[in-house]
C-alpha cells in the first residue's frame, strides 16, 4: 500500500493584455454561484459551509406544507380510517427504505436527484425523463401548496381565490431567486411559528374533546367505505399516498451542500442524512393521520367539502382556546407552511428545469429563469381548480414517481453492491452513454404496465395496486437487466481520476481546482472531465453545453484522452 498526497493543479498563468476571451462565458446569472446554487454540477467542498445540523433543518424545513393534512384526509374521508390508516403507514415505509441509499449518496458524492439519476442506471439523456418527472413533481405539489394558502387568505380577508393563486405564486419568486442562503434563512427564521402552529391544534384538541381521538378510530368515511378494512381501499389509498415519494428529491437538493463526513463529525452527518433524507415521511405520516382526525373532528360544523381544505379544521381545532382569534392564528401558520414548502418547490422545480433544458438545448441562461416557467405552469394548474381532483391527479402521478425511485434504489442497493454497477456514481457526460437500459428500461416498462393497470386494464384490484406493481418491477427489472448486459452501458469509458478503486490519501485537499479549457474556470476534480476535443480538462457543464463534438471522447479505445494529471492515491 503506498500513500502519497494529490498534487494541486498548477494556478493560471499570468494572462497577456491582449489575451482572447474565453471559449464560452455564461450569462450574468448563469455564472453567480450565489444565485446559482451549482443547479447543473457538483456541489463543491469549498461551497459546503453549512454543519450538517444546519443542511438538516434547512431540510426539514420543507416538509412544513399541508398538503399532507389534505391528503391524508382525503384518503380517510374516501376510504375509512382502518384502510386510511394502513396505507399511510405501509407508504411510508417504502418511502423510507427507498429514500435511505439515496440520501447517503447525494449527501455523500455532493449531487441532486438528476445527476445521481444519471449514473445510477438510467444514462446522460436517459435521465432526462426523469427530470421532467421531478419537474411535475414541483409543480403539481406547488399548485397544491399555493391552492391551501389561497384558501386561507379567502377565509381571512376574503380574497378571491383566483387573485389569491396569483399572490401565492408572486411571493415566493424573491425568496427563490436568491438560492440557498436565502431559503436556509426563511427556514431557520420561520420554523418556531410553524412548530407552534403544528402542535397547538392537538393540545387543544386533547383537552377539549378526547374523545374524538376514539371516535375517530371507527370513521367509516363519508363514501360508504365502512369503518372495516378493505384491500381495494388500501392498495387505492396507499397510491394517493406514495405520490409523496418524489419528495426525496427535494430533500436531496439541500442535501447535497452536506459537508464532508470525517470521523470527527461521522456520528452527526449520519444522523443528519437520515432525519433529513428518508426522515422526513416520518413527520409526513404523522400529518397526514393528524390532518385527518382535524378534519373528521370539524366535519359536521365545516361540511365535507371545507373540511378537505386544511384551513377549515385549524379555525376549528383553535376555537376553543382562542375564540375570536382563530381566523387570523390559523391563517398565520397556513401561510407560513405554504411559503416554507413553496420556496422549497420553486427552487428544486428551477434545478430540475435547468438540467432538462441544457441537456436538450445546449444552452443554460441561468436556473433563476426557469422559476418563472415552473411558477407559469403552478398557476395554470391552481386556476384550472387541480384540488377538486386531487385523488386521481396523485393516484396517477404515483405510478410514475415510484418507478423511477425504485429503479435508483435498486441500482444504489442492488447493482453496486454485486458489482452490476460502478461503486461510485459517474455523472458527466463525458463517461456516460446516452441510455442505460437498467434503470432507463426498468421505469419505462415499470410505469407503463402500472399506468395501464391504474386505467383498469388488468381488472379492481391490479387498479388498487397499480403503484405496487410499479415498485416491484423496478426493483425487479432494474438488477436483472444490469444482470444481463454485464453492467455493459454504465460508463462509455473509464474515468482515469475518480473511478471505483479510488481512495485519495490521507490529508489530500479536497478543494484543489483545475481549469476548464472551456470556460477557463477553476472547479474541483470531481467536476472535471478530460476531454480530447479540447485537448485539456473541461468541467461538467461546458461538456453537458457542446452541441459539436458529437461524443467523440466516447469513442475513443480504452485508456485515451488522459489528459488531466492524476491523482496519487491509496488503493486498499
């Protein structure tokens, strides 16, 4: 075993007056990293400042939104509290496992949901499907969002909704703009509120009337489910439930600014990973079963229809102790959850924009631009009334979302465990074929069997079960094909300086740079590529942008274009 220290790349030389500009040069916004929040690349070690206590909360604040209240009662509402029940739980917990290997490993290699995407099994453009599943994820969850605080804000000050759409939207854009100091700050600021707010309903309600707590247990629904279980109920209302799980991805863009985990901090960032990553549907569950009981305790004053919307329950659950005060306390807390969940949705639907965009145009002005696209198409949804239909909207969406995680899963779990895939995840382009059949195919045929099952293909209970069937050929389908190409369209090339036998030494600067021929910008080496077009290194994005180059790097023999100076490693 040797040892010896990774040599920095040597700085810039000193450029000439007359020298030419660079070979590209982003746009204003495009090239703020403080605005920009490394949305299409590696998040650096030097730009990880945050303690994973901070990255953690940052996180977890969040998961504040209320569309867990609505969701959960509707699942109760439609198919009673036993059914109601079970499938919240049994969601969360395929939610959990699945979310546990994708956290450690955007924590861990500094990458968001895309680019892990990427390397996990679907290929360069292959994940570019998924990111217009994750998009919708961001929409669809924000039209939901911004559909809650616009009802609250209609009960308050009786604001028509449709201007109320518009407010919710507008109001989250300066926030957003910013990037993840700003949302860490409204995070941090807003959470006592929030927690107060939370909580307050269920003390309340404890004191007041606990016998409602009982009560509830034996809800039959108000669709004439019955209070018993039913296995159409379950496997419909675990459905509506698991359209939650693309949520993961936006726990994943905050945790991807994790800082390095060293033996010193080992025992926090782990603890970290896991309440921010997969621990959120912990606290998920809770509020969709704590939504429900708010709302089968204010059904008979509200009427069913007030009684889905979150506002209603909390005016009631609040009455008791606050009288007259109930309206503005429980618009208070409803707005603030929703602008907490709606920065979150904004910022993680703009990353998902840009890597969709660059990937297809060549051209990246900037992720703030397309906050604005993510927000247009929010707003379409909130005016065309989505709440109305929010069982099936979600019921549909889930069959989707699980194939897709499930299929990462599998390859994070599965395929690098048995050597089917590279132990490390390989994100640039430059190493990448354009499709990889494992995780690429395994979603695709995974989602379109469930979808026809969804639509009543196969008969009632493949319909109920339609997200399981989506889980299990994913998780299925995604080793066995890796099986069956031999891992063959993982990587086009060997990576000569990150690749699976790497360990760097003892001491190594984590933050050394090289300068990318490009864009003549210094990154990290995890974001460099060497590339023989350029004849020199090129960072990640610049090689995501060439529309010329035709993936020559790709072609080449194994062993060619090393042209970056190689790490000294240990090699165990």
């Amino acid at each position: 075993m040797t040892e010896t220290a990774l040599p920095t790349a040597d700085p810039a030389p000193p450029q000439p007056p007359n020298r030419q500009a660079p070979r590209r040069s982003y746009a204003k916004l495009a090239a703020d990293e403080s605005r920009e929040d490394f949305s299409l690349r590696y998040a650096p070690h030097s730009y990880r400042r945050w303690s994973p206590t901070m990255v953690a909360s940052t996180a977890l604040g969040g998961i504040a939104y209320l569309a867990d209240f609505a969701i959960g009662a509707s699942i109760v509402f439609t198919y009673g509290f036993t059914s109601g029940f079970a499938s919240i739980l049994c969601a969360a917990t395929i939610i959990f496992l699945t979310g546990i290997p994708i956290a450690r490993a955007c924590a861990t290699y500094g990458l968001d949901m895309d680019l892990i995407t990427r390397g996990a099994g679907f290929g360069y453009f292959g994940s570019t499907l998924t990111s217009l599943i994750y998009a919708s994820f961001t929409f669809i969850f924000f039209a939901l969002e911004g559909s809650i605080m616009a009802q609250a804000m209609h009960e308050v000050i009786g604001l028509p909704l449709p201007v109320g759409y518009l407010l919710t939207t507008l109001i989250v854009i300066p926030i957003v703009f910013r990037g993840m100091g700003a949302l860490a700050k409204v995070q941090a600021w807003t959470q006592p509120v929030w927690l107060i707010g939370l909580v307050l309903p269920f003390v309340i309600l404890a004191f007041h009337s606990p016998g409602s707590f009982g009560d509830f247990t034996h809800f039959g629904g108000t669709e004439g489910a019955g209070s018993g279980f039913s296995w159409l109920g379950f496997g419909l209302g675990t459905g509506v439930a698991l359209s939650l799980i693309a949520q993961i991805g936006e726990q994943a863009d905050y945790l991807r600014f994790m800082p390095a985990r060293t033996e010193q901090n080992r025992r926090r960032w782990n603890l970290a990973v896991l309440a921010a990553g997969p621990g959120w549907v912990i606290i998920g569950a809770a509020k969709q079963i704590g939504g429900a009981l708010l709302a089968f305790v204010a059904l008979e004053a509200v009427g069913t229809t007030h009684a889905l919307e979150p506002i209603a329950p909390q005016i009631e659950a609040l009455k008791p102790w606050l009288g007259s005060v109930a309206l503005p306390a429980a618009a208070l807390f409803v707005i603030v959850s929703q602008i907490k969940i709606n920065v979150t949705n904004a910022y993680s639907g703009s990353l998902s924009w840009s890597n969709f965009f660059s990937r297809v145009t060549h051209r990246h002005p900037g992720r703030v631009w397309y906050i604005f696209l993510n927000l247009a198409i929010a707003l379409t949804l909130m005016e065309m009334n989505m709440f109305a239909a929010l069982n099936k909207l979600l019921g549909f969406y889930s069959n989707v979302g699980i194939a897709w995680i499930a299929a990462v899963a599998a390859d994070l779990v599965i395929n690098k465990r048995v050597g089917w895939s590279p132990k490390y995840i390989e994100f640039k382009r430059a190493y990448l074929y354009a499709v990889n059949p494992a995780g690429f195919g395994s979603m695709v045929i995974a989602s379109t069997v469930s979808i026809l099952a969804f639509f009543g293909l196969f008969g009632e209970y493949a319909e109920a079960f339609s997200t399981f069937i989506a889980a299990g050929l994913a998780l299925t389908l995604c080793p066995l094909i890796a099986w069956a190409t031999k891992g063959k369209y993982y990587l086009a090339r060997p990576n000569p300086v990150n690749g699976p036998d790497v360990v760097l030494a003892d001491g190594v600067d984590l933050t050394a740079t090289h300068t990318c021929a490009v864009c003549e910008t210094a990154y990290e080496l995890p974001d460099i590529a060497d590339c023989p077009v350029q004849s020199g290194p090129i960072c990640s994005l610049c090689c995501s942008l060439d529309a010329t180059c035709g993936d020559a790097c790709t072609k080449l023999p194994s062993g060619e274009a090393v042209l970056l100076p190689l790490p000294t490693v240990r090699r165990d």
